[in-house]
C-alpha cells in the first residue's frame, strides 16, 4: 500500500550525488562556483597575473616574527599604485604577506576575513593559530591549482601560537609551502635570503633588534636590485602581546657608487 503523503516528497528528491531540493520546486541544484559574477560572455579563466607587487620578507626572532614589503603594485612595468599595503594583520596573533597579483591577493583576504567572522560568532574560545592558517592555505591554494584555475599569489604568514612559540612560512600559487626562520617571495628568494642566512648566529635565534637591521637592509637591496620596487615599505611585529603594522618607512639611499659604473 503506497504512502500518499511520502509521494509528493520523493517525487522532488535528488539525483544521485546531488542535494535535495528541501523547498519543493523546481530550481536546478546550484554548484559551487567562484566568487566572481560570470560576464555576459561566460567566465574567463586567469591566465596570468596583471597588477602585481613584488617581495616579501618574513624573519623570526626569539620573540615573534617581522614580515615586510613595499608598498608598491605594479601594472605591467608601469609603478602604477604606490601606497598600497601588502601586509596584513589577521588577528592578534596573525601577519600576513601578499606578492603576485594583488586582486587575487584581495580576494583570498576577503576569504580569510570571513573566516575570522565566523570564528568571532562561534565565540568558543578557540582562535586560529598562524600554522593553522598556513595548512588552510595550502589546500584552496592546491584546489584552485588543481581546478586549473589558480590564484597567482605568493604568500607569507607569520604569528605567535597560545604558547608564545614564532611560526613563519611560506605558500606559493600551487599549495607548495615550507617554513623557517627567513622565508621571502620574488626577488626576495634570491637577494634577501642569503643575506640573513650568512648572518644567522649559529647557537641561537635572532634578536628584536638584529631582525630590524636585517629587514631594513634587506628592503634597501631589493630596492636597488628589483625593478619592480620603490623605497617605501611597511613592516608586520607579531609578538606574544600583540600584533600591528608599522610604517610607512624609506629606504635610505645612497647612489654614489654609480659614478664607479662603467659599461653601460
């Protein structure tokens, strides 16, 4: 004997894998889809990265972490937006870095954001810890990779845990990540990296004021090697007390070593 009031209910249910519509009408499942509205030519997928900033530095010393860059975001090779920041402060125990492309940099920033929102609602004591952050970013930076829709960006996070111990690491576009006591993106990998890793003492870990020296000779480097730089720069203190940015600072430039160039 057949259940008339059961009918109506399963003749509206799911396909298989689906959902099912709870409403009752005919509306097609709804799939993920990106945050950004399709145009009325469809969605375009991107293919390479347009307005786009340029290294970060990230150094850890026996009290927290600093993380640095400038202020710059180039469109093509042209110096387009020059008081922009690409340091962030997460919560009180969370910096973050952006380099690559800077819309895609705003949009991964509104994700986390949000999620730091719904932290807040739950108000259940537990707040995310900057390791944490980093393992998440791997997984919707890999996702989007694997979607072959990747966010071109570059990332450094940086912060305190509940005990106080520094965390600092990097995530690029693909989910790939690592973290040490130095970690840069761009230029950064190749002109500030062995600077600070020549001058790290052996026994021990840097000190607040050896990682301030180190961060503004690093800035003062990449603003005379990498093109895509200027010399202004903000820098990221997370601490067990707290986290904020500083800045804007200036790099103090001295070009009278150009008169000794010849060749050019």
């Amino acid at each position: 004997m057949m259940n008339s009031f059961a009918q109506p209910m399963w003749s509206n249910g799911p396909s298989p894998g689906q959902f099912y519509n709870f409403m009752g009408g005919n509306a097609p499942t709804q799939l993920p889809r990106e945050l950004t509205t399709a145009g009325p030519f469809g969605t375009k997928h991107s293919t390479a990265a347009i307005t786009t900033g340029s290294s970060v530095v990230g150094i850890k010393f026996d009290g927290g972490v600093l993380v640095a860059a400038d202020t710059l975001v180039s469109y093509g090779s042209l110096a387009r937006y020059q008081d922009i920041q690409r340091v962030f402060k997460i919560n009180n125990n969370i910096l973050l870095g952006g380099s690559g492309d800077f819309a895609d940099i705003q949009s991964i920033k509104r994700n986390i954001d949000q999620k730091m929102i719904e932290d807040q609602c739950y108000n259940d004591g537990v707040i995310m810890k900057p390791g944490e952050l980093a393992s998440w970013l791997t997984r919707v930076l890999y996702n989007r990779r694997s979607r072959m829709n990747p966010l071109y960006i570059d990332v450094v996070v940086g912060g305190v845990d509940e005990t106080g111990k520094p965390f600092l690491g990097n995530v690029d576009m693909r989910g790939r990540a690592y973290n040490d006591y130095v970690v840069a993106t761009g230029f950064g990998r190749h002109l500030a990296l062995p600077l600070v890793r020549e001058r790290k003492p052996k026994d021990r870990d840097f000190t607040f004021e050896e990682a301030t020296n180190l961060i503004r000779e690093s800035m003062k480097v990449l603003y005379y090697r990498d093109t895509r730089s200027i010399p202004q720069y903000t820098v990221g203190i997370c601490t067990a007390a707290d986290c904020s940015i500083k800045g804007p600072f200036k790099v103090e430039e001295n070009w009278t070593f150009a008169e000794t160039i010849k060749g050019y």
